[in-house]
C-alpha cells in the first residue's frame, strides 16, 4: 500500500505538476510529456493503482482464509436488516 | 427535427426512464431507504458513483474552464480522479466494513461521542446543500437554453424529477436511476467528442486526437496542442500548455488545489455512503476501482474536448463579421452567456489576450453545451448533450439529498432526540428531510451564490478539511481520541470557510500577496487538512486512550475479513 500510494503521489505531484516544466521538454506524439502526465497519464495510472490494490487484497484475504466474500454473492448481512 | 424538437424527445424519455425505475425499485425499510440494503453488485456501484460523482461541474463546466485554463485545468482533472485513490486504498473498504449508515455515524461509533456525531452532521449537510445548489443551478442552465424556458421553471422540473425519485426509492431508486444516468451521461459525452476528434484530426478515439495532427481548416498539417500554443501566442495569451507563464496560477496554489480536490474528494460523504450500499469490504473494493474506471472515461475525454474547443471556437469566431456569425452565437447570446462589444467598430469580432481590445467574453459554463453546435454536428447530438447535462446535475444532487436526509433523521432525530423511534417513523422522516432538502436545493438553485464549479471548489475545501482526516486517522490511529477528533474538526472546518469567506466575501479583490503562502481560497483545504491533523494527534496524546471497546473495533475493521454489521 505504502508502494501504491508514493506511485500516486510521484506521479501526481512530481511529475504531473512540480516537474511539468523540465518534461515539457520531451514530446509524446503531440503531446509535451508534462502536459501528458497532468492531463492524461496521471488518470491511467490511477485506475491501475486501484485494479493493482484491489487484487493485491483479494489475495491477502485468501492467504488468511478469510475469503471477503464474492462480491457479486449474497452474505448474510445483505438482508434487509433493522438496527 | 431542430434542436428544441429532439431535446424535448430526448429528455422526455431519460426523465420517463427515470420515474419508471423510481416506481420499480421503491422501498420500504429504513436499510432500503439509506443503503440500498446492501445488495448492490460492484459494477453497477460503480456506474452509481460515477454518476453521483460526475456533477453537473464535470460535465457542464469542466471542460470549459480548461479550455480557458489550458494546462492549469488539470487541478480539475486529478483532483477529482485522484482522490478515489485515497478512498479506495485508505477509506472505503474500511468503513463498508464497519457497516452502519451514515458517515457521522461511524464518527460518532469511533470517537465515542454524540458531540462527535453532531459536528459531523453538520459538516455533512453544509457540504452537501453548498454542493447540490450547483447542480440544480445546471439543471436551470440547460433548460434554459434548449427547451427555452425560464430558469425557475427548468429549476422546478427538475426538483419535481428528483423529488419523486429520491422520495419514493430511496437510495435504491437513486442507486438504478444513477446507473441509467451514467450510462446517458457518458453515450452524451463520448459522441460529440468522438465526433469532433473524428473530424478534426482523423482519430476516433479523443485521447489519442488530442496529441495529433489537425486535418481540417486553416492550421492543417499542425498539431493540435502546437496550434494552440501558437494561437494563444498570437492573441497574446499565455501558451495554452505551458505551466507557470503569463497570469496562470502558481505552483504552491496549483499543488494545494488538487491536494485539495482530491482529499475532498475522499472526504466527501455523499461518495463515501456509496460503498455502503455493496455486500462487504472487497466489493467496496472493486467497486472504487470501477468507479475510477468509469470516471476516468469522461475525464480523460474532457482534456481533448477542451482543446478542441477552443480551437474551433477561435478560429470559427475571430476575426469575422459578426452580421455571419453561426446561429448557434446568436441563441447563446440571447442567454446572455455569450456577449460581444464591438468596442472598435469595425463590425469584427476580435479576441483577444489584452482586455482593452477583447471584444467577446464567453462563459465558461457552455462550451460543452455549445460545442457540438460550434463543430456543426447534427441536431440530435446537441440535445442528446442537454439530456446529459441534465442527467449528471439531476444524479449528483439525489445523492445529495440523500446525504442530508440520512443525516436529519437517523443522526438528528433518531440517535440524539428520539433513540427507539420505530422503523416505519424513521422512514417517514428520511422521507420528509428528503422532500425539504429537494425544496430548499431548488430555492438555492433559483436563487444560485456564484457560478457552477465554484461553488463546489468550496464544499471540497470544506470536507477536506473536516472528514477525511478524522476518518483516516479514526481508521488508523488507534488513539485518536474523540477531543482530538471534534478540536481538529472544529478547526479544520472553521479556519478553512473563515479564509474562504474573507478571501471571496470580505477582501474578493486580494492577490496572490496577501494569501497564506499564495494559497487561493479553492486550495485552502490543503492547509485546513494539515491543521487539523496536527491538531487531533496533538489533543490526543494529551487525553486518556479511547475504550477498550473502542479500540478492538478499530482493530478489528482492519482485520481482514467479514463484515461488522449485524
């Protein structure tokens, strides 16, 4: 997770705002490589953060035993319940 | 069929597929009503959050205002995709996992005081109600535009919408009809946009346009963002993807925006409860990651609408007779959105970087609007984008109201006034508090304070600045205590809207001199955040430890593993 969050932050902050104008230098097709990361690839690579934590879970959970249960299946508190 | 036609065909349908699903998924428990009774698959809790996230600021104005911004526009664009990485790692597994309600209920739980839950409950409805009147300030836009009526009446109808469905569903009529929604709102997006990519640079896909080469019009053979650059330079405005030129915002103030953003983002309660409505922590889970991926389509597209734009926008309108101007300049004129001041009288329509010879000023608000007009798309795809303007304002503010109805009932009344309420009262009075608070987002929308993004920029300072420490520190920090939490609450949340409201009420015309660290009021979350955490760990360690009780459960959500909720 700590991996997973300094990936966000790196490329969030350094390389799509506090570095932009040294990238900017570098092209990407049309695009200048700063401007990309800022307004393309920071979104990217967030969705890949996200599928990344989510299977990196599914897999602590099994190794524990403690399947979290199919998220598609019904477990039992998805009853309607009454506190 | 003309534009007024297909718009009303269009909405009309939406608005019946909405209503028709409000009547099939109609409630009649108190879990049905506040979380959907927890049965809702990740990937259409996904779609839902899309929709409830994606607002009428994301798909109305974002990308007109990074038309305007150029690469500044991607506070925007991080900030609000950004945060779902916080949630989904740092918040949403944990709190589904805790089960409950509400967020102020979890608060309250953890830090082991009705105090807590209050000053939550009230942070809660104060974001929400600043938030909602943005969205239904878009409904009053759209309406006003396309079906040409008066914005108070475009404000009515749609508060009739969300009245019905909101009232009568519950979080489940929300949950299917922001399913419904995501799916127009995104079909409305990506057209146009494929359209215009499609036309101008000879790529389908816009993400791939934006970095290409332009086949049509007077700057063929260029690259689109090398022709913007080139334009500006030309009208004396800063490069469009340069970064810290001309008059655009610093770069502590750019850092502390998308901070802000995205905490906010993470903090907000009406996306949190979202997670509550899934069966345990791994679908929250997948859900955010969903979420994101659903997100990520409308806001990787918004960039290179932006682009594109503005192009087509310059290059249709500068330097022409404004007797020929197109008719969509006209229309948006008579809203009073476009204005054009011929101040050298030479009958042209000149803009330009220098106030003194600018001749247009275009709101912000309609280049997605009147974009598909600008590309001379066909009619059907102009109402097909006011049905999806409508159905993201209308799919953000049910989520809304749902926030401040939960909150007025099951943390008001029924913990702090009347603790064995029964079930069917209860309902009733999520009921009512969802009826007042559709009436009151309606006054507000009539009446709108400011314009559509930001108004929101605020509420994201605000919850910034109140929840999401107190929840990632209540998750982590097994001794935060409840003084810790309710002093950094009360601090983050007042120092942040105390410098939001000198800085845009008190003292609006101050400069980045007379800010804290150059921090503009939409950033000043950042720093309420930071207080706030520094406040609550430093009470803390000066109180005794939290329960025992206390702390098991916090080490028990963490655990991997079942749910808590009975």
């Amino acid at each position: 997770m700590v991996v997973l969050l300094s990936i966000w932050f790196v490329v969030s902050y350094l390389l799509g705002i506090v570095f932009v104008e040294p990238l900017n230098q570098f092209h990407l097709g049309g695009f200048p490589l700063g401007f990309w990361f800022a307004q393309q690839g920071s979104i990217f690579v967030f969705i890949a953060l996200t599928l990344v934590y989510a299977l990196a879970m599914d897999r602590i959970d099994r190794r524990h035993g403690v399947d979290g249960g199919p998220p598609l299946g019904r477990s039992k508190d998805s009853s309607e319940t009454v506190e | 069929m003309n534009i007024q036609g297909w718009t009303y065909l269009l909405v009309g349908i939406t608005f019946s597929v909405y209503i028709g699903i409000a009547i099939w998924s109609r409630v009649g428990t108190t879990s049905g009503f506040y979380v959907a009774g927890r049965g809702i698959p990740p990937l259409a809790n996904g779609m839902a959050t899309a929709a409830d996230w994606m607002s009428a600021a994301s798909f109305i104005s974002m990308a007109g205002l990074i038309s305007f911004m150029g690469y500044t526009g991607t506070i925007y664009l991080m900030g609000w995709t950004g945060g779902y990485v916080l949630l989904a790692l740092l918040l949403a597994p944990y709190l589904r996992k805790y089960g409950r309600y509400t967020i102020p209920e979890f608060v309250g739980d953890r830090y082991y005081s009705q105090t807590a839950r209050v000053i939550a409950v009230f942070c809660a409805i104060f974001v929400s109600f600043t938030y909602v009147a943005g969205q239904m300030r878009g409904v009053g836009v759209v309406f006003s535009r396309f079906l040409e009526v008066d914005v108070t009446i475009g404000v009515i109808i749609g508060v009739g919408i969300v009245f019905f469905y909101a009232v009568i569903g519950g979080m489940r009529g929300i949950t299917y009809t922001q399913v419904a929604q995501f799916c127009v709102l995104i079909v409305a997006y990506l057209i146009p946009a494929v359209a215009i990519s499609w036309k101008m640079t000879g790529w389908a896909i816009p993400q791939i346009g934006f970095g290409a080469t332009l086949i049509e019009g007077q700057y063929a053979g260029m690259a689109l963002l090398e022709t913007l650059d080139a334009i500006h330079r030309d009208l004396g405005l800063p490069e469009y993807t340069g970064a810290w030129v001309g008059g655009k915002k610093s770069m502590v103030d750019v850092l502390a925006i998308t901070m802000a953003l995205m905490v906010g983002t993470a903090g907000l309660p009406h996306v949190l409860i979202r997670f509550y409505t899934v069966p345990n922590a791994r679908a929250a889970r997948w859900s955010a990651m969903w979420a994101l991926i659903f997100i990520g389509l409308l806001y990787t597209t918004a960039p290179a609408v932006s682009a594109f734009a503005r192009v087509n926008m310059i290059e249709t309108l500068n330097e022409q007779p404004y007797t020929s101007a197109p008719e969509w300049f006209k229309s948006w004129e008579g809203t009073g959105l476009i204005v054009f001041k011929d101040r050298n009288g030479d009958g042209l329509i000149q803009y330009s970087g220098n106030a003194g010879k600018n001749e247009l000023t275009v709101d912000r608000d309609i280049m997605v609007l009147a974009n598909p007009e600008i590309a001379k798309l066909p009619a059907w795809v102009v109402a097909l984008v006011a049905a999806g303007g409508l159905a993201a304002a209308l799919s953000t503010a049910a989520g809304l109201l749902l926030v401040i109805s939960a909150s007025v009932s099951h943390d008001l009344l029924k913990s702090v006034m009347w603790k064995d309420m029964p079930q069917n009262v209860e309902l009733r009075m999520a009921r009512i508090a969802a009826a007042f608070a559709v009436i009151v987002a309606g006054i507000l929308g009539i009446y709108p304070p400011g314009f559509v993004a930001q108004v929101v920029a605020f509420a994201f300072g605000l919850a910034a600045a109140s929840f999401f420490p107190i929840l990632l520190l209540g998750i982590f920090d097994k001794r935060t205590t409840k003084e810790g939490a309710i002093s950094g609450m009360l601090l983050g949340i007042g120092f942040t809207a105390a410098y939001i409201i000198w800085f845009r009420f008190v003292d609006p015309t101050a400069t980045a001199d007379q800010w804290l660290f150059g921090i503009s009021p939409e950033g000043i979350g950042t720093i309420g955040m930071v207080l706030n955490f520094i406040v609550a760990i430093t009470v803390s360690r000066f109180t005794s430890p939290p329960p025992i009780d206390v702390q098991s459960m916090i080490e028990d959500i963490r655990a991997p593993g079942g749910n808590r909720d009975t």
